[in-house]
C-alpha cells in the first residue's frame, strides 16, 4: 500500500458551511496532544502521549507521525520499535496500545487485574486457566529469544502443545500473558512489498532494557494522561484507563499537587510544550485517535449532531477524522480523499488545508522504502 497524494479535485465538500472558531479547550488540547506542538521524534511523541490506541497498526503508527516534526514515514516509526524504544501491548480497556518500551510494566501494573476482571467470564468459556497458561508459555518461551515470534509461530507451538487458538483462544492468551508481564510486541514483521500490519511477539524481560518505575504508578498514570491529552478530568481518565471511577477520582487527588486545575476537577500539565503550528492547521488524524477517543464527552471538540458520522457504531470502529481549528470538521480515507461537513468560510482555502492534510499520511506511507 503506497498510496499517492490525493488532488483537490478528489475532495467531496457540502456547502455551506460554516467557521470553526477554536475555543480553549480545542486550543489546549491541540498544544497537549503535540498536533501544534510536534514533537522532535516519534519516540519523543509517544512519551509525551504514553499510549494511543493501536488496534489498526497502521493507523497508531500514523498517530504518533502526525504529532511529530518534520516529514517522519512509516519507515521512521518502524525503526522505534526495532530499536526497542516503542512496544504495543493490550495496556487498557482490553484493547491494543503503542506505548513506549520503558513504561509498559509500570502501566500495566495500574491497569492488568482490571483487565483480567473484564475477561475473565469469556476466559472461562473458552477454558483458558492458570494450568493452560503455564502450558502455553513453556510452549513459546524457549523460541522467543531469537528476535520473537509472529503470531502465526505461536499458534502453531500452541496447537503442537496441545492448545486450540481458534475462537478468539490465542488471541486471549496473548493478551493473558502480557498482563501478566510476559510478552509484549516488538519488531515489526518482515514485509512482503506492502505495508507491515504484524509484529513479533518478544519477551519483556528481554527486550525492554531500562523500565521506569515510578513511586506512585496510580498519580503517573494520571499525571501522563493529562500532559498529552488535558484539559481533563477524573471521567475523562476513567474513559481512557478502563479504571473506575472511584479509583480515578483517587488518581486525580494524589496527583493534584503535580497539575494545574484550571476549572473544579479539570486538569492541564505544567509545563506545556511551545506552540510551534497555528490552532487553525487541519490535521488528517487516524482511526481511534487520542484527539477524538480519550473523553467521556467528544463534544468538546466535535459537533454532537456529528458524533454518529464517525463513531464507535456498531462495528466499533471510529472512522479517521479532519481537525482544523481544533475541531472536527470532516472524515477522510486514503482512497477516498476528504469529506468535509463543516468548515472555513472560504471554502477554496478549507479544501487546501484538507488535501494538504491527508497527502501527509501518503507520503508518510509512501515513502516506505522497498523490503531488502
């Protein structure tokens, strides 16, 4: 997949429409999630951000280039995770996360146990245990030492042990064993002359060299949460984290010192990265990006009568958002171009900064150099 850079002409737009005028909250936001504060690197982004939500590969690849400066590729962001700086893992509400490497036990060690709650009544119906667990790791253990092992490998030790992974069973298993601090993902997967969606699974004690172990992992959590996505509060953290609550609300009171609380019980980070990029630049953001998904309430930054145009629906999925202004104001495809559902009144300079957008992400894919 090396999709070229989609002409003005590509672009579907209804008229009229009308002008995003940023409030501060979309301001705010756009300086802490590094969209007009880029990054120097896609390491340095993913830091700042802690984990955006990966379960299309190639979209959190893409979330961590787009808050970053310069043209990285996907190439760049590959190199991370070869170097062992980025991992992915299921760190939250059960889903897949890049995170950086150095900062995956300590999340976890916040986040696992509420995670195995969650699975635990469809562990039971597909006889996943403790005993089949031990079986499945000294089933893959002692082959992952050599740079890892696709998903593919560990399915066939798995079946040669004596495990089934049909029925979503493997899937659960990985994510039971990187709770438990096991496996991670590492490297990405050889390509075929196209775009990598896989990695290899590694060993945590293997490959993450340096793990940072904060004093109180809760108020991390909470202190990272709100420096790439504030201003927010406890319910906007419960949304991310997959915690409760109560136990958010905890979160926010012992991390409170480390904050500024710029309205009651709403936080933003100190200090805040420099704005280097004007609020008004439209940005062509992933599927499930952290810009839209992270918030108890997505209003802040897209028109209610609009939610339903991007997501979840009922096949989950959050379609790929237009931001400009610090709002939502359309959805987009690498095949499709964009759609633009509100926008500038000067409809010509809206479709510029769409097109100019989107061609981003293709010569951030485009650019990928050819397998060796």
């Amino acid at each position: 997949m090396t999709p070229a850079p989609l002409p003005a002409e590509r672009l579907r737009s209804s008229r009229p429409r009308t002008s995003p005028s940023p409030s501060g909250t979309s301001s705010d936001r756009l300086r802490s999630h590094r969209l007009t504060t880029p990054a120097a690197t896609v390491a340095d982004a993913a830091a700042h951000m802690l984990a955006v939500q990966s379960q299309d590969f190639l979209a959190g690849r893409w979330a961590l280039g787009v808050r970053t400066r310069g043209e990285p590729t996907l190439a760049t962001v590959d190199a991370a995770f070869a170097r062992g700086e980025l991992v992915r893992g299921w760190t939250m509400r059960g889903t897949l996360h890049i995170v950086p490497a150095r900062d995956l036990a300590w999340i976890l060690s916040v986040t696992a146990e509420r995670q195995r709650r969650q699975a635990a009544a469809r562990h039971r119906q597909l006889g996943i245990d403790e005993a089949m667990l031990a079986v499945a790791e000294r089933a893959i253990r002692p082959a992952l030492g050599d740079g890892g092992l696709a998903r593919a490998e560990i399915f066939a030790l798995w079946e040669r042990a004596g495990i089934d992974p049909r029925a979503q069973r493997g899937v659960h298993l990985l994510a039971a064993l990187t709770f438990a601090g096991v496996l991670c993902q590492g490297p990405v997967a050889a390509r075929n002359g196209g775009v990598s969606r896989d990695q290899r699974f590694v060993l945590v004690e293997e490959w993450v060299r340096d793990p940072y172990t904060p004093d109180d992992p809760l108020a991390e959590l909470f202190v990272r949460y709100i420096r790439g996505h504030g201003p927010a509060g406890a319910a906007d953290f419960a949304w991310w984290s997959g915690l409760p609550l109560g136990t958010a609300r905890e979160a926010a009171e012992r991390a409170g010192a480390r904050l500024t609380e710029v309205e009651d019980g709403v936080f933003l980070a100190r200090p805040r990265p420099r704005r280097s990029l004007p609020d008004a630049a439209t940005f062509a953001l992933p599927a499930f990006d952290e810009y839209y998904i992270s918030y108890a309430d997505r209003t802040a930054v897209c028109a209610p009568e609009r939610l339903d145009d991007i997501g979840p629906g009922k096949n989950g999925m959050v379609r790929p958002v237009l931001v400009a202004g610090g709002r939502v104001v359309g959805t987009w495809s690498a095949a499709g171009g964009a759609e633009l559902f509100d926008a500038d009144a000067d409809a010509e300079a809206a479709d510029r900064g769409a097109a100019s957008a989107v061609a981003r992400f293709a010569s951030f894919v485009g650019s990928e150099p050819a397998p060796r």
